[in-house]
C-alpha cells in the first residue's frame, strides 16, 4: 500500500492521544479500585488496559490513513501490547513501567550497533527530512544514542524509587520534554554539517 499524507495535527493527535487519556484516566481513578471476575484492579491497572486498546486502534486509524507504520511505531505498539497485557493479565504494574526502560534502551542499542558498524541508521530514516553530511550523522547519532540509554537509565530510577504517581507525570510530561530539549539543543550541530544544495 502506498504511503498517503495526513493533516499533520491529525497524525499529531493520534500518536499522542492514547499518552494524553492515560494521563487524564489515571488522574480520575487512581484512587478507585474495581472487581472483575472476583480480582480486584486498581485504578492504574484499568488504565492501562484502556491504553493497550486505545493504542491498537489509533495505531490502525493511522496506518489505515498512511498506508505505512514507522519501525519506532511498530516496536512501540508491540512493547505496548506485551509489557501492557501483562500487566493486566497479571495484575502487576511493574511490566508496563518497564516498557518505556525496554524502548529507550532497544533505540540506543540499534543506534550503537550502527555506530560500530561505521554508520548511521538515524540518517536512513531521516535523511530526506534532514539533509547533512555524514561527520554530522554519526555526531547526531552518537549523542542520540547516549541520550536514550540515559532516558532508560532515568525511567528505571523513578519506576523504582518514586511513587506511580510520580512515574506517570515523568513519562508524560518529564520524557516528552527531554526530547524536545535535547532537539532544540542540536541546532549548531545541524547548522554546522547541513548539505548545501547543489547547484543545477
């Protein structure tokens, strides 16, 4: 199926969605608990299995709209469905918190490989969007790596050291903000290793 374009807010909105409503459900029912077939869930377990649903289909709607899904879409959505099922399946928060610790660290060492093997994977998926030389690429994707195995690194920390609560708000808002902050701060870089547009 060939790849089709969507209004840029409407992808926005379908990517983000499912992260948003997690948010907004678990404020509403973190301090709730629910019987199903004589087990009893918290609030955090309900909203979790809302996400998993959730994501699967925002994630159709997308690919239905597309025609095409990203790897990092598709790895997402699987470590979702696994790391999410379990949790409610087991009634045990602890494999959903691990998901963003399994995606982060699966980015950075994809990335590290490539690296090793003198390339940048980064600039495969990017290259048409961002053109820059090859000495920038392997700049940007050496840091990006190390930036991502330090997001596994934090989200293992406040998993396991502060409160659910806490762990929410850091991977709604504390892991959204990094990533920005640490594209904002690459723009000398981009400018500096930037192709220049060959003359017809």
């Amino acid at each position: 199926m060939a790849q089709k374009k969507i209004n840029p807010l409407l992808k926005m909105a379908l990517e983000l969605g499912p992260v948003v409503l997690f948010f907004v459900m678990f404020g509403r029912l973190k301090d709730q608990t629910f019987t199903l077939g004589g087990t009893s869930y918290d609030g955090f377990i309900v909203t979790t299995a809302a996400f998993v649903l959730l994501i699967l289909v925002t994630t159709g709607i997308l690919w239905a709209l597309t025609g095409k899904l990203s790897r990092m879409q598709l790895m997402t959505l699987v470590l979702v469905v696994v790391m999410g099922g379990l949790s409610v399946w087991l009634n045990d928060e602890r494999f959903i918190k691990m998901k963003p610790t399994l995606l982060y660290a699966a980015f950075a060492a994809i990335l590290g490989f490539g690296l090793l093997r003198g390339q940048s994977y980064l600039s495969a998926v990017m290259d048409e969007a961002l053109p820059m030389r090859h000495e920038g690429w392997m700049i940007l994707t050496k840091r990006l790596a190390l930036f991502f195995a330090g997001l596994a690194v934090a989200n293992e920390l406040v998993w396991r050291l502060m409160s659910t609560e806490a762990w929410v708000n850091f991977k709604t808002f504390g892991l959204t903000a990094a990533l920005f902050v640490f594209f904002l701060t690459q723009g000398k870089l981009l400018e500096r290793y930037a192709e220049t547009p060959k003359a017809e």
